[in-house]
C-alpha cells in the first residue's frame, strides 16, 4: 500500500530534504532509508526490484535463524529457520516496501546474536581446557566486532531490535543456569547502544512522527497501557500458533482501566511466567526462555511508548515480526525434544504445508491495493483506515459515489479522521459540488487553522470559483506552514493569473531551491525566465536573468522542449540579442513541427515575426 510513493517520492534523499552528509543524524531508519536510495538508483519507480530485495532479506534471515538456532543446540532448528520464512504473520512485512526496515534490521539482529554466542565460546566461556593458542583470542575479538557493528546495523534499520542486549542476557541464564558479572560487562556496550538508539526513537515518535501526523493520538494513562499490554501480548500469541483470519487493520480494543477485568490479560500473563519460574528444573526453563525473548522482544510494540503507528493501529502483523522467531523455535524444540524421528519428520511435513499455503493467500491478497483494502474490510468493517483508502482508489477510477460512501464511513467511524475529510471534499470538488466540498474543508480548518493540506486544498476550491485573493491567502498560509515544491508552483499559477508579476517571481524563486526532479526543475525554470522575459511590468522584467533560466532549463531537457526553447528566445529578445533570438525560434518551430504540435507551431511563427522586427514579447501579444 506504500508502494508508489516509497518508489518515487517519499525518500529525503530523493526529494532532496537530505543528503548522503545529513540523512545519518536528521532521520529514524536511516539505514533502510539508504538502502531505499540505493534501490531507487537501481530499480527506479518499478517496484518488482524492491519486493525482490524484501524475499531475499527473508531467505537470508531464514538461514540465519537456523544457524542461531542449531548454534544454541535447539532439535530441529532448521524446520523453525523454515517455518519462518513462509510464515503467514511475515507477510506483512515482506510483501510490503515499507516494511524494507523489518527485514533488514532482522538478518543484522540474527548475526549480532550468532556473533556474541560465538564471542562466548571463542573467549568468554572457552571449552576445557581453554587453548592456548592466540587465534582463539583472535577469533573473539573478531565475533565481539561482528556481534557489536550488526547491532548498530540493525538499530539503524529499525530501532525496535533494542531489547538484544536483554536477550544475551537471558540466554546466558538459561544456558549456564545463571548471569554472571562476566556477561554484564561484556553486553555493557550493547546496552549503552540500545539506551542511545531507544532514547532517540520515543522522541523521534514524540516530536518529530506525532506533531506532523494527520492522525490524531489517543491519551493513555499507565493503568490503560498495562492493560492493553496484556491483550497485546495474547493476540501476538495467538496468531504466532494459530495464522489465521490475519488481517491489515484489527478492530481495536475499547479497555476501561478502571475495571478490574480490563487487567486479566495481563495478569494471565504474568501467572504464565511464574508457572514457568516454578518447573524451571526442568521444562519451564526452556519454556520461560523462549516466552520470554518472545516478550522481551516485543515490550516496544506492546504500548508503553507513544509512537506515531498506535494512532491507526494497536496491533498489526509486522510489529511481531522481530518476536516471531522466538515462539517458533520455542515450539519446534518442543516437538523436536518430544516426538520420535518418524512422526517429527510428519509433522514437519504437515506444518510446512499448513504455513505455505495460509502464507500463499495471504500473500495473494496483497496483490493490489483494492484486495487489500477490500479484504481488511470485510474481517473489520469499522476499519477506517482501509476505507479510506478505499475511498481513495474508487475515486481515481471514476466511481465517486462510491468513493464518498467510504469516506463518509471512515468519518463515521473516526470522526477525527481529516484525512478523510479532505479526501470526502476533493471527491465532491471532483463532482463539481463545491459548497459542499467548502463545508468538509472549512471543518477541518475550524478543527485546525494551520493544516497545511487543508490550506492548500482549500486554497484550489477557491481558485476553482475565482475568488483569488483568498485563494491566495490559503496558498501562502499552506507554504508558510509546509513549503513545497507543488504550492509554491501553484501559488505562482495564481499570481500569474491575476498579475501579481513581482511575486510570480518570488513564487519560484522560493519553489527552486526545493525541486529535486530534473523535469520539475526545468518546467519552474522555465515559468520564471518567461516571466522575466515577457511580463508588461518593466520593473519586474530582467533579460539577462531570464537568459540565464532559460538556458539552464534547456540544458537540463538537452534542448528538445520546443516550449522551453522558445522561452529561451523570448529570453534572447528581451536581452536585446534578436539574431540569437530568432535563431532559437527558429529552432523552437523545428521541435514543434517535428513533434506535430500545429498550435506550439502557430505561436512560434508569430514570435518569430516579432523577432525579425527587432521586438521583444510581451504577455498578452504573443500567446
């Protein structure tokens, strides 16, 4: 559902709000953001290279899982490594280009791990007696580097991985039935990380992700979050052991705090472990090892930190992802431990099929977005979010109507949903119903003047109605709020339109600086060199700069633009230079007689006609 806009513009390092200098402390996930760039520079706007990268990232963290797993001495380790990777829960992440940050902070938390277990053998707990020669020595010092840089990799992926350092430390109890001091020291450094990485995430998500979010997030109280922690923590467990009816949007849970009931989950939960602390002689050690890395791993997902995703959803399949490891190889080494050769060898058989099939379909319904908008809807038909969406793709089809109804739901079902709303009023703009349209976007504007989107909508209806002087006022409040590339342009459109030359000027001035894009930056080049060039206003007109972008605009589209040529001209003109203004008209008719474009053709024969005469163009008697 992120596809297109993680594809082409949604990448500061593509829409230029950072560079390769900035993006390494200006942003969370720099890691995947990166290896987004990389996968622009190599598959461009065509997403198949992308999912392929995730399918990859996936066999690699298989693999990696079984060789963690066989490393920790777990029976049947590489029937966990392969239920994971055709796991149902994964699909959520793999097939879906915005969850890169899932896996690929998973092969990086896998190596981590696999690199401080064989630091422990290698050095810390060496076999006895422990050898004597330097390469074991060696060899540690080379793992402790493997373990520590994967780490860092992998909290540059995605900070959730933060609780590894908890898991070493868990494991060394449950292999050596204690944690010594030992063990303390030599995960310091990956605690001091997960301390600096955790801190910078909660707030990222508190100042950055929150206040610049059209969602709006719901207070909680610590009593709520425990609560909700408790449900969060059964639900993941469920759908780890039981795949089935997953879907994109969950209904949410309303939890009263004040009920005792609300605090059962939890309390389950907590009974669980100590069922577990009680025969930790001998089952429930392995079983609160696993049940707790499967918790441990989890706690950043379960609610007690703000994050910008519990505004649309409490729980969602790839906020388990990181977890989901833990329960599989906890309940593989069960029946590993458990079951005889034969029937372990059936249920594997069994357990493969199930999970490859429930995954198959699963991954089906993400084939397009109306599938699975369509599908989040019928298992939760108070999904707003998916309606909305919905909403959105009817509407690019043509069926407004029922576009509306989707929208009109969403807001039935969130009220604080202004996404929606705008959506709800761009969908009656688009039936030409604009009092209506003017009541959704003046109740987003009552609820929050300073919405740039709202603004900037708005500011379009106006337009649309000629009543331009407040269409400009909307536009310049959305810019001032949120400037961008396609504001700036449209507010320059508006000037233009009505006259106001000077800022026609300033408009783009203010619009270059942020357009990235070749082809949009050559289009405001252009609209500025023709502006200089051609306005009646001799106080606004500059041939020399128009000259200037122009030539630029034209080097940056290799001359072939006939529009943007012939602006070159009118450039030439009004810079006095009419040989090499008439030269490039003539250049201009050329490109648009070659094109078949009959009326560029026209407009360019009568510049042309003014050029020879030795005068230059001026709005309104050229075009």
């Amino acid at each position: 559902m992120d596809d297109a806009r993680l594809t082409d513009w949604d990448n500061p390092l593509i829409n230029g709000k950072h560079t390769l200098r900035s993006l390494w402390f200006g942003t969370d996930f720099t890691l995947t953001t990166f290896a987004w760039w990389l996968e622009h520079l190599a598959f461009g706007k065509n997403p198949a290279g992308y999912h392929l990268v995730n399918i990859a990232l996936q066999a690699v963290s298989a693999i990696l899982l079984w060789r963690l797993l066989d490393r920790l001495k777990i029976p049947c380790a590489w029937l966990a490594g392969a239920l994971f990777a055709v796991h149902p829960v994964c699909v959520n992440s793999v097939a879906r280009i915005a969850e890169l940050k899932n896996t690929l902070s998973m092969p990086f938390f896998l190596l981590s791990f696999i690199g401080y277990l064989r630091y422990e053998d290698a050095r810390l707990y060496p076999p006895e007696p422990p050898p004597v020669d330097r390469q074991s020595g060696n060899a540690g010092v080379l793992w402790y580097s493997v373990a520590l840089v994967s780490f860092v990799l992998a909290l540059m992926a995605k900070t959730t991985v933060v609780m590894l350092p908890v898991v070493l430390l868990m494991c060394a109890a449950w292999r050596r039935e204690r944690i010594q001091w030992r063990d303390i020291i030599h995960t310091a450094p990956f605690f001091i990380l997960s301390l600096a990485f955790g801190i910078m995430s909660i707030w990222f998500q508190k100042y950055q992700a929150l206040p610049t979010s059209p969602l709006t997030l719901e207070h909680a109280g610590f009593a709520r979050r425990l609560a909700g922690a408790g449900y969060t923590f059964w639900f993941y467990l469920g759908k780890i052991l039981f795949p089935f009816d997953l879907n994109l949007e969950y209904p949410r849970w309303k939890i009263d705090a004040s009920s005792l009931a609300a605090f059962l989950p939890a309390l389950l939960a907590g009974a669980l472990f100590l069922v577990c602390l009680f025969f930790r002689r001998s089952w429930g050690r392995h079983a609160l090892f696993g049940l707790g890395c499967f918790a441990i791993i989890l706690f950043p997902a379960l609610g007690f930190f703000d994050a910008q995703y519990e505004a649309l959803w409490q729980v969602s399949d790839h906020l388990q992802y990181t977890a989901l490891p833990a329960i599989i190889a906890l309940v593989v080494g069960a029946l590993g431990a458990l079951a005889n050769a034969a029937t372990m060898r059936t249920m594997a058989v069994v357990l493969l099929a199930v999970c490859s099939m429930s995954g198959f379909q699963r991954a089906n319904v993400f084939k397009t977005e109306e599938n699975l908008m369509t599908d989040a809807i019928s298992k939760n038909p108070a999904a707003w979010g998916a309606r909305n969406d919905l909403g959105v793709i009817l509407a690019e089809k043509g069926d407004y109507s029922k576009a509306i109804a989707e929208f009109q739901q969403s807001l039935h079902d969130n009220s604080n949903n202004f996404e929606a709303r705008l959506n709800l009023g761009y969908a009656f703009v688009l039936q030409r119903n604009y009092p209506a349209a003017e009541a959704e976007y003046l109740a987003v504007l009552k609820g929050d003047p300073h919405e740039p989107a709202a603004n900037k909508m708005y500011a379009r209806l106006l337009e649309l109605q000629g009543r331009h002087s407040e269409a400009i006022r909307h536009y310049q409040l959305s810019v001032d709020l949120s400037p961008d590339i396609e504001t700036w342009m449209d507010l320059a459109t508006l000037d233009y339109a009505v006259g106001n030359w000077g800022r026609v000027v300033a408009d783009l001035h203010h619009a270059l600086p942020l357009e990235h894009d070749v082809s949009g930056k050559a289009t405001a080049l252009n609209n500025l060199a023709w502006t200089l060039a051609t306005c009646p206003d001799s106080s606004v007109r500059n041939g020399n700069e128009a000259v200037r972008y122009a030539e630029e605009a034209c080097h940056l589209t290799g001359f072939k633009q006939a529009g943007m040529v012939n602006t070159l001209a009118a450039a030439y003109a009004e810079a006095g230079r009419f040989p090499d203004a008439v030269t490039t008209a003539e250049m201009a008719l050329k490109l648009a007689a070659d094109a078949g474009d009959e009326q560029a053709a026209a407009t360019t024969r009568r510049l042309l006609a003014l050029y020879r005469d030795g005068k230059p163009c001026r709005e309104g008697t050229g075009k």
